[in-house]
C-alpha cells in the first residue's frame, strides 16, 4: 500500500494538474473580496462591513456549494482515468498489483489532494483578506476555519466516490463532469431550503458549522452523507474487481 501511493505521488509530481488544481482552489478567496467590494461600491456606507470572519464564511460556503464538487470532481477523475487514457493500466495490474489496494491508494491520495486544496484556500483568504484591509483576524478565528476547512475537505472527498464511480464505468471525463454540476446544480437549489440537510454536499457545510435545521434529525445528514460515500465506494471496488481490463 506504501508502494502504491509512492508510486501515485511521483505520477503526481511530474503533472501540471496539481499547480492548476491550486489556482482553482484559490478562486473562491478572489471571488469573495471582489464581490464584497463589488457590491460596497453599489451600496451605502452602512452596508456590510469587512471582516474576516464573514470572508472565511463565504468563502467556505462558495468552496462546498460551487467550487468544490467540480474542482474535486475533476482531481478525481484525473487520479482513476490517467491508467486508463495512457493506457498503462493493463501493465500495471501484471505487476501484481491488488485490485483493491490500487484503489485505497488513489483514494488515500486523493484525500490529501484536497486537503492540500482546502489549505491553499485557508491561506489565500488570510492573504486577500490582509490585501482587502479586512477587520478582525484573530489566532482564534484562523484557528478555528482551518478545522472547519479541513473537516469540509474530508467530507466532499467522502462525496466523491459516485462520481468516481461513474468516472471509471464510463472510462471518460464528460459524464463526471456532468454529474459534478448536476451536483452542484442541486446544493444551489436547496441550500436556502429547509430541507438541505437531507442533501449530503449542503449537510457538509451546515455539520461544518453546526447550523443543521432543526426540522430533521441530525442524524439524518450524517446517515446521508456515510451512505452515499459508503455505497459509492463498495460499488467501486465491487465493478473494479470484476470488470476486465483490456
């Protein structure tokens, strides 16, 4: 198992994705303090002020409902698809390579992708909320939102097994990518509704937070979420035990 994520993280090491990964992690910072000045500049002196508490927020918020699914979706994909668009997968499992093992690793790997990319986003808030003159940075508050972007990080990486399901059925990017913004088309359209925490990406954020409606059982979106990432993933190593390798 050592081997095999060695292995993953030298394939890593020579490829532009993680460098592109970093900029698309960064987006959401960005797009917070411009839409806040954005937004300052058509409002009145009294509107919302700038302070870095509510910058982690959005930007934690536009991380899980917007950037997160597509940006981890297609980190996912690239990690299962690469063996096979080279087509060096057939190779590999000659080695011997356990079918189930090659698979914890990429999964494992993928785990501290997104975690490198939940960092990059915490620390490019801190930047662009210093650039912004952004009011109220404390040891606590940057404390606390590296947690909740850590813990975030691990929850949308349980949520991707269905699409990584679906990216090594169909063997190509565009159905991936398609379930990432069906995804992601879904926690726009609930998260202002009550039943969001029945939805497993928008119940990441609210467990984040601890900001779960009480109109279910929190158990109820934890239930959610260990169900989708559960099933997702027994599928995966069920189909890629079985199907052949040509």
């Amino acid at each position: 198992m050592v081997d095999l994520l060695a292995v993953e993280l030298l394939k890593l090491k020579r490829s532009k994705m993680l460098l592109l990964s970093m900029i698309g992690a960064g987006l959401a910072p960005f797009m917070v303090v411009l839409a806040f000045y954005i937004n300052r500049t058509s409002a009145d002196a009294s509107g919302e002020q700038a302070v870095f508490e509510t910058l982690f927020y959005n930007t934690s918020m536009y991380t899980v409902l917007l950037i997160g699914v597509p940006l981890y979706s297609i980190v996912a994909a690239y990690l299962f698809l690469r063996e096979y668009t080279e087509d060096t997968l057939k190779n590999l499992l000659t080695i011997p390579v356990s079918r189930t093992g090659l698979m914890i690793s990429k999964m494992l790997l993928l785990l501290v992708w997104i975690l490198l990319l939940s960092l990059v986003a915490w620390a490019l808030t801190i930047l662009c909320g210093l650039l912004g003159g952004f009011d109220g940075l404390s040891g606590a508050l940057i404390l606390d939102y590296l947690i909740k972007f850590a813990v975030e990080g691990a929850l949308l990486w349980a949520l991707t097994t269905p699409v990584i399901l679906v990216t090594i059925v169909m063997k190509n990017y565009v159905p991936s990518m398609i379930a990432a913004i069906s995804i992601t088309m879904l926690n726009v359209l609930v998260f202002n509704s009550e039943h969001r925490g029945l939805v497993p990406w928008t119940a990441a954020f609210d467990i984040t937070h601890q900001s779960l409606l009480p109109l279910y059982p929190a158990e109820l979106s934890y239930l959610s979420i260990a169900g989708v990432s559960l099933v997702g993933f027994a599928s995966i190593l069920i189909y890629f035990g079985k199907v052949d390798i040509h």
